[in-house]
C-alpha cells in the first residue's frame, strides 16, 4: 500500500510538472510534500543495520567463528569492548594480563552481551568465543518465557541446565520440545524435581 501511494503522488507531480492546470494552493503543496516525505522509505542507520546482521550471521551460524571474528573487527573499528572480549577469548596462550582483562570485560558488561538472557539466566554465566555459551536458565513465570522464550541470543548456548532443581526424567530428548526454538544446545541437564511445577 505505501509503495502504491507513493507511485501516486509520483505520477501526481509528475504529471503537474507536465500540464498547465492551476498552481496548487499552500495548503495543498504543503500536504502534498508532507505525504511524499512519509512516504520515503524508512532507513535505519548504517550502524544499526551492520550490527544487526552482523549478530544475525551469528546466530544463524554459530559454530562459524569466522562471522564471530568480522562482528569483533567491526567492533573494535568503533571502540566497542565486546571486540576487545571476543578477540581475548579466541587467543590460545593468553598472558595473566590478559587473562585478568578478559574477566574485567565480562564482570563490567557481560549482562549486556547477555542482552534478553540476562533477566532469564543465572549469574554463573560461561562465555565461549565471545558470546555466552553455558548458562542456567530460569523462568519464573509465564512473563519471561514470552519476554526472552524466542531470544535469539539463544543460538549460542551449548550446555544449558534448567535452574529449577530438575524434573523426574534426564531425558534430554523429552525437554527439547519446551526450549527456545533459536537454542541448540549439546548439553541439557535438567535435574530431579517435580515434572509438573518445571512445566508449570
């Protein structure tokens, strides 16, 4: 519908651009370059954009750690000290300065990177590769399973645990139907408790 309307008004001013017919008056030109201004398609800033695919690249991926890699490069070029963690954590022999520097970043923005999982998940967090890889997860309630359930942060998670102390079956293949459709984990632990306040 917008793409039509704004063909419209192209053809309209097009068209008068053509044809003697009478000048529009100043309430109609004004309404005519209000309505082809709100029909300008709508752009995001580069940054946002690039930041965007770039951690949807990620998530769709996230056994490839080059896509890990260009989303470090490109945060370091703007001074984001997510780049600075994820290049720390992809060094093999890190020296205690380093290592100490890592740990800074995580303790100072770690929930950030964390983005919905923080309010969802334990403190005792483990990142892999720059982004979080094992956490324990919690919802407490109908609330944060709609606010976080879907989060794609999800996709990087390889060992999650339930923080309701488990259900009566380790089954991991029974729990897979209730996990966010973006988490893959290889490791699932639910523990013993009951099964119907977990599903509760």
């Amino acid at each position: 519908m917008q793409v039509q309307l704004r063909r419209a008004v192209e053809a309209v001013t097009a068209t008068r651009a053509r044809s003697p017919v009478a000048p529009l008056s100043k309430p109609e030109a004004k309404a005519l370059d209000q309505l082809s201004a709100l029909l300008k398609p709508q752009k995001k800033s580069a940054t946002q954009n690039d930041a965007a695919s770039l951690l949807a690249a990620i998530y769709a991926n996230p056994d490839d750690d080059a896509a890990r890699l260009v989303y470090a490069d490109w945060c370091l070029e703007r001074q984001d000290p997510h780049g600075e963690f994820i290049t720390l954590q992809f060094k093999a022999d890190k020296s205690k300065a380093e290592s100490k520097r890592e740990a800074e970043l995580q303790k100072k923005h770690g929930a950030t990177w964390l983005g919905a999982l923080a309010k969802v998940t334990l403190k005792d967090v483990t990142f892999r590769r720059g982004f979080p890889s094992k956490v324990v997860a919690r919802f407490k309630g109908q609330r944060d399973v709609e606010q976080a359930g879907d989060a794609p942060q999800w996709a990087t998670i390889e060992d999650l645990s339930w923080s309701l102390p488990g259900a009566w079956s380790n089954d991991e293949a029974r729990w897979l139907e209730y996990l966010p459709k973006h988490a893959r984990p290889r490791t699932l632990t639910v523990h013993r408790h009951s099964f119907a306040q977990l599903l509760e």
